[in-house]
C-alpha cells in the first residue's frame, strides 16, 4: 500500500473564483470531508493536500485556496505559479458569480502555464429552488472554450469528489500519458 509520504507526482491546482462561490468549502469537503455553514472568510490554510491513484501512480494533489485575496482583487501571480491544473468556481444561485468567469480565466491564463488544465465548477445546486444559472448555460461556456464541466454542491457532497478526481484525470492525460 502507498504510504501518505510516497507520491509519484505533485501537482498544484489553485481554486479561483468570486468570494462567496464555496471555494473553501469543496476544498474541505474534498480534502476533509468537512462542511462549514459560518464561513465567511478564508483565513489562514494555503493549500490542503490529498493522495489519489491513477493508472498505478500517486499523485499527490496540492490544492491551494484563494484564502480570501479575492476580495480585494489582489491575487498575485504568485498564486498562479507552476499551477498544473485549476477549479474555476461559480455559484448557479447567484449570475454574476458565472458572468465574471470570464474575468478569471483571463486571470489565469495571464499568470499560469498555458497548458493549465481547466474545470469550471458550478457550485450549491442543492439551492435548486434558487438557481438562476441553468445547467445548460453552465456547459455551453466549458464547450465552448473546450473545458471540462461539473455542476457540485459541497453543503449534500454531491460531485465534489468527482471534480477535483476528474481535474487530475485529465491533467494526468496532459503531463503523463501525452509525455510518454
Ligand atoms: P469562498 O469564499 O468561495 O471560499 O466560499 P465559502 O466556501 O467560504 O462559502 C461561502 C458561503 O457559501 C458559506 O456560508 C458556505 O457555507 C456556503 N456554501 C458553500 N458551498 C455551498 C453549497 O454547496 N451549498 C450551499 N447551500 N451553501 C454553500
């Protein structure tokens, strides 16, 4: 069995995002399986890690959280740096979350690799009642820039474990099986 310390490969993947969207929470929820109602504010964890196996290797996921920067529109490139893959976040609840998509990828392709594998998240679709994002719409924008897409909610764990496994499955694609 691997043990926490053996890893093949160590990859950063960065959550991005507008404040609010539940960055923090899919990130405790993938890598704790925890759930804070009360957040408010990221303070403090850079980036939490967790193991995961494709095809025989470990690959050990470095995930880091925007630890509220956003906010106040000061994310450096710092962040960006050797980031191999990145969940781009929005809230189906809420349209602006999804219209400023398009603001943060420019972001991202600014600052990281142009290689950066991207899966962009629609997040709390257990607020169903509240949607104001369809899922249609939310696909479109992925095809259209040839992303992957997922719709998740972190508050009933749906798909979350999904999103950031099928973010490493294709960033495994990308660095591992197109290299060899
Ligand atoms: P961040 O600013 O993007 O990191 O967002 P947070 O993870 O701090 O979440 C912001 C707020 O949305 C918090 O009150 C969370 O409890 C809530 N939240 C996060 N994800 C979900 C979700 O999937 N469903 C619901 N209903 N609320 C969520």
């Amino acid at each position: 069995m691997a043990s926490e310390e053996h890893y093949d490969f160590i990859w950063k993947v960065v959550l991005i995002g507008d404040s609010g969207v539940g960055k923090t929470n899919l990130l405790s929820r993938y890598t704790r399986n925890e759930f804070d109602a009360e957040s408010k504010t990221t303070i403090g964890v850079e980036f939490s890690t967790r193991n995961m196996v494709i095809k025989g290797k470990t690959i050990r996921a470095q995930i880091w959280d925007t630890a509220g920067q956003e906010r106040y529109r000061a994310i450096t490139s710092v962040y960006y740096r050797q980031a191999v893959g990145a969940l781009v976040v929005y809230d189906i609840t809420k349209r602006h979350t999804f219209e400023n998509l398009q603001k943060w990828l420019s972001e991202l392709q600014q600052h990281a690799d142009p290689n950066v594998c991207v899966i962009i998240v629609g997040n709390k679709t257990d607020l169903r009642e509240q949607r104001t994002v369809t899922h249609e719409e939310g696909r479109a924008f992925a095809d259209e820039r040839h992303f992957s897409f997922i719709e998740t909610s972190a508050l009933d764990s749906s798909n979350v474990g999904e999103a950031f496994n099928n973010l490493l499955i294709d960033i495994f694609k990308k660095q591992v099986e197109e290299s060899e």
